[in-house]
C-alpha cells in the first residue's frame, strides 16, 4: 500500500508547482493544519497512554457502550510511519481540495467518508462473526486515516482525472482509487490481519464516490452530486471488465439518481434534447477546467500577498536613504 500513499503525494506536489507560483510546502490550509493537529494528538495519547486504545479505536464487540468510536476510530493513527504519511497526504490534497470546493464543504466529505468507512466495518465485523462464529472479528482494533485518503483519490480522479502522476509511469489520476484498492486486496492475501486496513479502504472508496455521486451539494448548479459518464462505479474497473459490472450498477443508478432525473426534468426548464446537469462530457470538462483556473487564481494570490509584505519590509530602508540624499 506504500506506493499507493505515495504516488497520492508526489501528485499533490506535482499539482501544486504546476498550478500556482507557491510552493508545494506552502500555503496549507487551517482546515487541514488543524485535523493534521488532531491526528498528532490522537497518536501521542495513544502511545503515552495505551489503554486509551480501547476507547478511541473501533472495536465490533465493544462498540455497543463505545458507540463513539464509530466516529473517531478514523482519525488514530497507530504508527509514526502512517502518521508522517497521513498528515502529509492531508495538508498537501488539502491545499488542493479545499480552495475548490471550500472548506465547510472539505470537512462535510472528511467526516461522511470517515464515518461511513467506520460504520460499514462495524457491520462487516459482525457479519462475518455471525457467518465464521470467529470471535477475533468481533475484536480486533481498526483504526486509520486511510479511508478518508482513499476518499481523497477519488475525490482528484473527479476533479482531474487525466492528469500525470510522476513516478509511476505516467498513470493518470483517474486509476488512483482503483491501484489503492488493489494493493490493499493484494496486501491482505500476504499479511494476517486484513481486517486492519483492507474494509476501511474499501468503503472510504466507496463511501467518497456515493458521497460526490449523489449527495454533494452544487448551488451553483441547483443540484446534488456528479451524474457525469466520466464518473460512473464502472470506470473504477479495467475496460475489460466494465461490459460485466456495469448493469449491476445501472440498477443502483436508476435507484438513486432516478428521483433526481425526474425533479430536473419536470421541475425545472430543462429542453429535452439536452442532458442533465452534470452528465454532458463537455460541461463536466468545463467544470474541471473552471476548478484548474480557480485552483491557480488561489495559489497566485498567495504569492502576490507574499510579494506586497516583502515590498512592505523594504519601504522603510528605501526612504531613509532618500532622507539621506
């Protein structure tokens, strides 16, 4: 899975000195330094206390009276190493994220796929006790920002699916979600305790997707969710395979998005021969195109800001001099 964190990274970094004039260390958001802040925390409580484990990570059979858990077992991190890699994964996709989609809007993705990977295990965990009768589900400790960084992904394969991610031979972004997934299913057939990892990267996958499919509010558009072909479940998986899975997804589709269609239709002036908002190719270009120059307007006055306190701190030196004279 460590190439999967990292190639996340290397991509933000990339993004981040090709879109602006600041630096790709530069320019973090208060939203993302304060959840990095949340994390160091939770890490150093855990090791300066252990026993805090019990309470703060999830733990099926214990969940019941610790119904908190369900909430904050996503931001324990357990380990320096994914410690480092999370805080840094968050303040650099931040920096991208958050300027284009606003900061209320981060923290209400962050938490739905934070949740949703939590609460989603919690139910795998008791279903597979129910089906093996195997206790060790019911309480093993799961814990881990890797679902919302697995929300991440998904999050740049809608924004900017066709860009480069260096150092792994020019793959594009769109492939991010689905390499992660991979190596996590591929990790777990050679580690002992899937259960660690694997269904938090799974349903932070998953939940990321449902939540900016469906449920992500656009009022600039007056509607919920992304209904373009470009983000359709199906392009997660190779193109063989996409003729097999994709009527199975068209029911879920027709389920969720069926409503939708009929309130755009009916409830507003939309001519026929048009397609709805957000499932026309070209408008969803324009959208990614529109967030590129939102993305690059943002970074540049971060330098231009730069460049007028340094201005500033010079003035007094230049006048002094003309005193002299």
């Amino acid at each position: 899975m460590r190439p999967a964190f990292f190639s996340l990274i290397s991509f933000s970094i990339s993004t981040a000195v090709d879109d602006g004039g600041a630096g790709p260390f530069t320019g973090f958001t208060r939203l993302s330094k304060g959840l990095a802040v949340l994390l160091a925390i939770g890490f150093l409580l855990t090791s300066i206390l252990p026993f805090t484990v019990e309470y703060l990570a999830l733990i099926p059979g214990r969940s019941i009276p610790f119904v908190w858990t369900v909430l904050t077992a996503g931001y324990l991190e357990r380990s320096i190493f994914s410690l480092i890699v999370s805080i840094a994964a968050l303040l650099i996709v931040g920096r991208l994220l958050e300027p284009f989609w606003g900061s209320k809007e981060f923290l209400k993705f962050i938490v739905f796929v934070n949740f949703f990977a939590s609460a989603n295990t919690f139910v795998l965990a008791v279903f597979l006790y129910y089906v093996s009768r195997r206790g060790d589900f019911l309480y093993v400790s799961v814990s881990g920002f890797h679902g919302v960084l697995a929300g991440f992904m998904v999050a740049v394969k809608q924004i900017m699916p066709d860009q480069e991610v260096p150092f792994l031979l020019k793959l594009r972004a769109k492939w991010l979600p689905s390499m992660f997934v991979l190596s996590a299913l591929i990790a777990s057939i050679i580690l002992n305790e899937p259960m660690h990892f694997v269904p938090f990267i799974v349903f932070g996958t998953y939940g990321s997707w449902l939540y900016l499919r469906y449920l992500q509010r656009k009022p600039e558009a007056g509607f919920k969710g992304d209904a373009s072909s470009e983000f359709a479940l199906t392009t997660f998986f190779p193109g063989f395979l996409q003729p097999l899975v994709d009527p199975v997804f068209a029911v879920f589709e027709k389920i969720f998005c069926g409503r939708r269609n009929q309130v755009l239709e009916e409830g507003q002036d939309f001519d026929l021969g048009k397609p709805l908002p957000g499932s026309d190719p070209v408008e969803a270009n324009r959208r990614r195109e529109r967030g590129a120059r939102a993305l690059e307007e943002r970074l540049g006055s971060v330098t231009k800001t730069e460049t007028k306190v340094l201005s500033t701190e010079n003035l007094p030196s230049s006048v002094e001099n003309e005193d002299m004279v």
